[in-house]
C-alpha cells in the first residue's frame, strides 16, 4: 500500500470536511434573526437546525478519525489494528481509509454496543 499517497487522500478529505464544517456552523452559530412568527414555519426552522447539529456532529467524528489515521501513519501503526495488533488488510482500509480496527475486533466492538 502507497501510504504516501493514502496520506493525502486523506489530508484532502480533511481539508474537505473542515470546509463543510465552516459551513454548518454559519448556518447554525450566531442566529441572529428571530423565529418567524408562523408557528409551522418555526417548525421547519427547528427541525433544519436539528438536522445541521446531526451533520455537525457526523463530520466531526470523522474528522477525529481522519486526525487519528494521519497519526497511525506518521507512527507506523496504520496498517495494524490498534486493538489486537494484526494487520487490518488493505481491502478494508480501501474501503474505510480511517479504520483502525480489523473487522475481527470492529465485530466484537459492535456486539458490546
């Protein structure tokens, strides 16, 4: 595995997500007109805020795991399942770039969940 290249695939996707965050939070930070007045359109407004605070808090946790991932690369560790220490597979890290578990010990992690 190119793990040269997989870092920056994985650099552009963060710098992706960071942009799509700066945009979420300007529509969800520093509201400063009111609710409109009509009680469904005040509803809708809501429910879209609720909706932002959902994609916020998705983008965030995979910027978290990109960070993480960039740092298994600069340790080495990147192709190791941080849990039992096998290799994770290049299949899986092709599909899931920020995965740090095999599937063996992302299955057991789900089944305490």
């Amino acid at each position: 595995m190119d793990l040269e290249k997989r870092r920056r695939e994985l650099e552009a996707r963060r710098e992706e997500l960071r942009d799509r965050v700066a945009r979420v939070a300007t529509h969800t930070q520093h509201r400063e007109e009111p609710l409109p007045p009509d009680f469904a359109e005040q509803a809708v407004e809501l429910e879209n805020q609720g909706v932002l605070v959902a994609i916020d808090s998705e983008l965030n946790a995979e910027l978290r795991s990109i960070e993480v991932a960039l740092r298994r690369i600069d340790a080495d560790e990147y192709l190791y399942c941080e849990s039992c220490g096998e290799e994770i597979g290049e299949p899986r890290l092709n599909a899931l770039p920020s995965v740090a578990l095999c599937i063996e010990c992302a299955q057991k992690r789900d089944r305490r969940m």
